[in-house]
C-alpha cells in the first residue's frame, strides 16, 4: 500500500461556473485522483449543499497505479450526477485506499480567465 495520500478528503467550495459565451475554452471544475497502490482504488464522492439534501456514495473508480481526471460538468464520469452550475456546493471523497486528491476550476466567462487547482484537507 502507499505511503502518500489519505482515504478521505474534503475541498468545500465548489460552483461550476456558467459557461462561456465567448471563446473555445470550457468553464469547468474537476477532481483529480491519483492512485499509487497496486490495487485500484474505490471512491464513495459525497457532495453538500447550502440549501438542498446531500447526494451520497457516488462510485467512482481509480485503477492501480492511475490518476483520473473526472470533469464535474459531465454527469457521465461522476456516476450520473448533474451538478447545478453556480450552485455553491462542497465535496468529501472517501477512498477504500490512500490516495492524492486535488480540485481544480476553469473560469472562462471573463476576459482574463481564471484557473487554480487546489489541494483538500485529508484525514
């Protein structure tokens, strides 16, 4: 098993921004998982919000040795889940193994466009 990384995570401020009206760019936000066991790593994705009910125990898989970068803006990689966009939401990943997360978002909707990824707080 490695040594690096934690089984949970937690990044608490997530809103997908509105998409772009102009540009080639897509405004998104994303999880990255890195997974540096020799066995994959089975993800449960909780996400909170301010003013609805939590949806729990997105399954998510990271192989063995892997990283993955799920797009939260596409149901299709996280287990159907439509996120509302400019919805203030907050993310807890529980992995069945150690591994390394960081969250990171696109904002294309200005002319000077933003992008920073951010570590979470793992236990």
């Amino acid at each position: 098993m490695a040594k690096g990384g934690a089984k949970t995570w937690y990044f608490p401020d997530g809103e997908l921004p509105p998409p772009a009206t102009k540009g080639t760019m897509e405004p998104h936000e994303a999880l990255m998982i890195f997974n540096l066991n020799e066995e994959p790593a089975k993800v449960k994705l909780d996400l909170y919000f301010k003013d609805r009910d939590p949806i729990k125990g997105v399954k998510l898989v990271v192989p063995a040795e892997r990283v993955i970068n799920f797009r939260l803006d596409h149901p299709d990689e996280i287990g159907g889940v439509e996120i509302p966009r400019g919805v203030q939401y907050a993310l807890r990943v529980r992995a069945s193994v150690r591994v390394v997360c960081q969250f990171g978002r696109l904002d294309a909707t200005q002319a000077n466009l933003a992008y920073y990824t951010t570590m979470g707080l793992a236990e």
